[in-house]
C-alpha cells in the first residue's frame, strides 16, 4: 500500500511540473516552446525534484530501484521522442518543435507507467529479495566463465566481426530486393536494373560467407571451450578425496563431466551468437522500419512485451525448482515439502494464464493483421507511390518478421535457465579437496620406518546414520626388514590403516609418520613410488600386460620387468602368453587367471622399487613376495594374511574395534592364549585353518 502511494506521489508530480511547464511556456510565449533544449532541461530538473520527493519518501533515504527507474523513465520520454522526431525528420516534412499540447503529458505519463509496468512484472522478472541473490550469482557465474574464452580472443573477434557482417548483409537483402522487384513491377524498365541486381546479388553472397564463417568459427570455439572445461574438470576431480567419490557414483561424476560441460559450452558460445546477431539485426530493422513506415514498426513488436512476460514466467519456474532442490536440506528439515509443492503448481498456474492470454492475443493479432493487411498495403501503396516513393515489397508480411525478436528473448531465457548446470559444473570446479596438501619433500634416501602415533579416524560417510569408529589412539610402528601383520575380526579397522598409510583419508587424530617426517609432507607420487600395494583382487585396466605392470610409471623399461617377473618366478608364466607382455587382459582383466592377475599386481609392485610393501587379502602366491621383500630390507604390512605367513611375521598386531589388543608374536600370543588364540581357535573348529 505504501509502495502505491509513492509512485502516486511521484506521478501526480511529474504531472504538476509537466504542465507547469508548457503553461508558462504559452503564457510567455517561448521561441519555439523552449525547443530541445528547454524539454532537456526540463528532464534534469524534474528528475532532480523527484529524487528528491522519492527520497524523503523512502524507508532509509534511498529509492528503491524501480522508483529511480520510473522517474528516469518519466524524465526522459518526452526529450528522447522529441530528439528522434528530429532526427528521423525528412526535407519535405522539417521539424518544427515540441507540440504545446496539455494532453501530451498525461499521455506520457501513461505510456511510462505502462512501460514500466511492463519491464518490472515481465521482462525483468519479480525483482523480490529471494530471487536476487539468484540473479546475482547468475552475473557472477558468467563473468567466471569468461576467462575460459581467452585463449580464442582471436576467434571470437574473428566470429563477432563475420556475425555482425553478415547480419548487415542480411538486413539489406528485403531492402534491394525490394527495389529489384519495384523495377520488374514497372513497365518501364529501369537503367539501373542492373546495377540492383548487382547490389544484391552481392549482399546475398555476403550473407552466405558471413554466416557460414561465423557459424564454423563458434562451433570451432565450442569444441575448445568444452576440451578446456573437461580437462580441468577431470584434474580437478582426481584431487578429491576417496570420500568424495563414495558420496557420488560414477554415473553422476561422468554426466556432469560430459552432458553438463557440453551443455554449458553449448548454451553460452550458442547463445552468445544468437544473442549478439539478434541485437545487431533487430536494431538494423528497427532503424529500416522506422525510415519506412514507423506505424508498421509499432505494430511489428506490439507483442514483444507478452513474449518477454511468457519467457519469464519459465525462467520462474526454473529458478524455483533449482532452488528447491539446492536446499532441500531445509525443505525436508522444516517439512516443507508441501508448501514447495503449492508454490511450484501457484507459478505453472501463472504461466498457463499468462500463455492463454498470448494464445487468445496472438490468434486474435494474426487474424486482424492478415485480413486487413492487404487492403492497408494497397491503400499505403499507392499513397507512397505517388508520395513517398516507397519500396513496397518492402511492406508486405515479411516485413514484420519477428525472428530477431524471438531470438532476444530465447537466448536469454536459455542462458538464464542454465545457470543451474553452469553453477552445477562450477560447484565441482571450486571444490577443495578435504585432505591435507601434499608437500615436496622426495628425499633420495628412505629407510622405511613408520610410525602410527595415537592415531583415531572415523568413518566420514554421509550416507551412514551413525558415526563409525574404526581407529581410537592407534599407536604402532614399522620397521624395515621386518614383517608386521594385523590380523582381527572383520570391521576391526585393518583395511582402514591401510587407506591412512595411502592417504586416501586423512586421521581425525594423531599422525602417521614416515622416516619421522609427517605423511602429508611427502610428494603424491614419490610417496606412491615408495609405498606399494598388492591385493588379492588387484584392479586391471583395459590394456596389454605391461602397460598394467608399468602402470602409473613415466618411463618404460622392458628389460626391468622381465628380470622384476624372473624374481618372483613369473617369468614363464607371461612367455607362454600368445603376445607375451603385450597380450591384451580385457575389461577388468577378464582375459586372464586368478593367478595371473595376482602375478600382475606383484609385478607392479616391485618394479617401483618400493621400501614399504601392503599386503592387503593376499593369497599364499604373496607368501613367497612377503618373505623376499623382508629380507631386502623393506617394511611388509600384512593384513588378514596367510595362516603360516601370519605365523612367520616378526610382530602380529591383533585389532578389536579399532584398538590394539594384543601385540606380539605368533608363540608369544598364543601363549598367552587372549584373542588371538581364541580366533585361531574358531577357525579351527570351523575347518577354516589356513586363513585368519
């Protein structure tokens, strides 16, 4: 009610100083009513007033945008209309000068209130706080995307110069056609017929080079666009953490990867060009249709603002479902499912309102403009036959061609319904790992000696209702040359010391130590040249043999993996292969034994030359690898090993809900007779005596 009353106020001002001035302008009989001039001045000192006003009016002193945008609006009509008249004036019709009528005022005053109306409520959309913050981070979203663009500066230059080129040649073709078809229609035939046909014969030519140019230069700057987004997209993802990719599944990391990237690339480089030669074109039109004939150039876009308020309406509903879903936390921790429901079906409501209505317009709009369109061209051609000399091919329905408007209104419907897949993509973009940056420390020497100190890590997953626990003040150490294994029941937190030790988490508390320097200070790939794990079932990867042997290497050293194979007596094994080492293992290794997979994932193992050696669910093939590692002094870890590599370990750790149990050797524990023994025991009775 407030916001009313002040745009009443502001209006009922205007109109007070609007006849003001063109009564004192009668009464004093002015030089042509003060001219441009005076209606200029007029502008600046009506909007300094209702400033003014506007602002003793508002809440905090400030206007609110609209207001400014209605005072400018009311300003500025009448010098801007004024200054065109003159411009667009011809020699046999001059400009004489404002017309001193008092019923002027109010009209403008209506058409702006209307046009503002229209812009508020339409095309701009419901301006209303919650949707700000939507609009904002669409702007900041683009300029974001626009770095990417810089190193095509030069195609995009070269394309917008061939877009802006063509659109001129398109927009001259129905202005020479015209005149081709003017001379034919005579009978007479001009001299100059040739001379016509020439100009567009080139136009049209131009138009076809233009646009065709244009064309393959954005698809070329599209393709590039998308190879630098997924590229960076992919290195950004592989820094993750291994959480990041259990809380989302191969699926939804490869359709954001490929149809989000390419629809992002798509809807920006695409409707930039349709955006861009749309302007270009309608505003050559409006300029020709204006020359012409400025009746038929208001009727052409008589319903462009219904078209801006139908496109609208979607870019709504598209908002309000993103955010929607965004915060769905909150949705569902206020149960508000329903109130999203009513809102969501309140605005499909609106837009089929608002699409029966340009329904009813439109028909309504084509029937009056095709039926009376043929007696007002003939009554205006032969007006402008013997007045104006008119092209009149010019005017027929083609003139009124909407495409360029449409054009304007889709791309930024589009571009602004995609901002949730470009904010999709640039939420991954912007993700920081949630690990410790890996340091560059590579020393050329390293012992092997690992220090687990009061070490507590629990589970981090989301999809868990509870919080597990899988390590609390877990303290040991790992010393070369020695074979330390942890053996306990399933869930105990053995193959959780092994993804700390591979840092593919990070403890909570505590810290793992190698050679007395922090894990996280260790370079990525030294650390994984160093520290090498083999499990029973070793993942394989489309390929040959030895490029799953050397997978992960920079250099390749053929001679290095058959004397690594002769070690461990592999050897044999790969040369009675078809193709040797370059035999292809299939999808996942489908082509190969069990045992043969498992020489594999030894044989990658060892080949890096690695001073710590895991030895996760292995099969009695690793015994021998656990016995040779050891004694070439490097540090084994076995979990869940071997019954009699359990036995031969120099210290066996026993686990229990992620705390240290017992401790010692395999004679020591069973001494003892703890848990240990108890296990041992059980899978005795069970017939399961090779395996803990």
């Amino acid at each position: 009610m407030k916001e009313c009353s002040t745009w009443a106020v502001i209006v009922l001002s205007d109109l007070a100083l609007g006849w003001a001035y063109w009564t004192a302008a009668l009464l004093l009989q002015c030089p042509d009513r003060g001219g441009l001039v005076g209606l200029w001045g007029l502008g600046v000192v009506k909007y300094i007033i209702l400033y003014f006003i506007s602002s003793l009016l508002a809440d905090h002193g400030t206007p609110e945008p609209a207001l400014r945008r209605l005072s400018c609006l009311l300003c500025l009509l009448c010098p801007v209309t004024e200054t065109g008249r003159m411009l667009l004036s011809k020699a046999d019709r001059p400009y004489v000068g404002p017309h001193p009528d008092l019923t002027q005022v109010p009209l403008s005053i209506l058409a702006s209130l209307l046009a503002c109306i229209i812009w508020e409520k339409g095309l701009s959309g419901e301006r209303s706080a919650k949707t700000k913050p939507q609009i904002q981070g669409a702007g900041q979203l683009f300029k974001r995307l626009l770095p990417f663009f810089k190193p095509d500066v030069f195609y995009l230059i070269t394309a917008f110069s061939a877009l802006i080129v063509g659109v001129i040649c398109d927009t001259f073709i129905p202005k020479y056609q015209g005149e081709v078809i003017d001379m034919l229609k005579t009978s007479v035939i001009e001299n100059d017929l040739s001379y016509a046909i020439a100009k567009l014969a080139f136009v049209s030519i131009g138009s076809a080079v233009f646009s065709g140019t244009r064309g393959g230069l954005f698809m070329f700057i599209l393709s590039r666009l998308n190879r630098r987004l997924k590229h960076l997209l992919f290195h950004t993802l592989l820094q993750q953490e291994i959480q990041f990719f259990e809380e989302n599944n191969a699926g939804k990391l490869s359709s954001r990867l490929h149809s989000d990237v390419d629809r992002m690339g798509r809807t920006v480089a695409l409707n930039a060009n349709v955006l861009v030669r749309s302007t270009v074109k309608t505003c050559l039109m409006l300029v020709v249709m204006v020359q012409l004939s400025w009746e038929l150039t208001v009727l052409t876009v008589l319903e462009m603002p219904i078209l801006g308020l139908v496109q609208n309406k979607y870019t709504t509903i598209s908002q309000l479902v993103l955010q929607t879903v965004s915060g769905i936390e909150t949705v569902r921790s206020y149960n508000a499912e329903n109130v999203e429901i009513k809102r969501y079906n309140a605005a499909l409501e609106q837009l089929r309102a608002v699409k029966r209505q340009y329904g009813i317009y439109s028909s309504t709009y084509t029937f009056i403009r095709r039926v009376s369109i043929v007696l007002a061209l003939q009554c205006l051609k032969l007006f402008f036959l013997l007045f104006e000399h008119l092209c009149f091919s010019l005017l027929d329905d083609q003139s009124c061609d909407k495409g360029p408007f449409f054009g304007i209104m889709y791309g930024y419907g589009d571009t602004k319904s995609s901002v949730g897949v470009i904010s999709t993509v640039f939420s991954y973009l912007n993700r920081k790992p949630k690990r410790q940056t890996a340091g560059d420390l590579a020393p050329q020497q390293l012992e092997g000696r690992i220090i687990f100190e009061n070490v507590s890590f629990t589970y981090p997953s989301a999809s868990s209702e509870k919080t597990r626990v899988l390590l609390t003040s877990f303290s040991c150490s790992l010393r070369p040359g020695q074979m330390t294994a942890l053996v306990g029941p399933s869930g105990s937190g053995k193959t959780t010391c092994v993804s700390l030790l591979k840092r593919l988490y990070e403890p909570q508390e505590g810290q793992i130590l190698l050679d007395g320097e922090p894990l996280h200070k260790y370079e990525l790939k030294y650390l994984h040249n160093k520290m090498a794990v083999v499990s029973q079932n070793p993942v394989l990867f489309c390929g040959s043999l030895k490029y799953n042997i050397e997978y992960g290497l920079t250099e390749s050293n053929t001679d290095k993996v058959q004397q690594t194979a002769r070690k461990i007596n592999a050897e044999s094994f790969f040369s009675e292969l078809d193709n040797g080492y370059d035999t292809d293992v299939g999808e996942s290794g489908s082509k190969l034994s069990e045992g043969l997979k498992q020489s594999i994932a030894i044989l990658r193992a060892l080949i890096r030359d690695p001073k710590v050696i895991i030895l996760d669910e292995a099969t009695s093939k690793l015994d021998v690898l656990a016995q040779h590692a050891s004694c070439l002094n490097r540090t084994v870890l076995v979990i869940a090993h071997h019954l009699k590599t359990v036995e031969k370990a120099d210290c066996i750790i026993f686990l229990e809900n992620g705390e240290i149990v017992e401790e010692g050797t395999h004679r020591k524990l069973m001494d003892k007779r703890g848990r240990y023994y108890s296990l041992k025991e059980e899978l005795f009775k069970q017939g399961n005596s090779c395996s803990i």
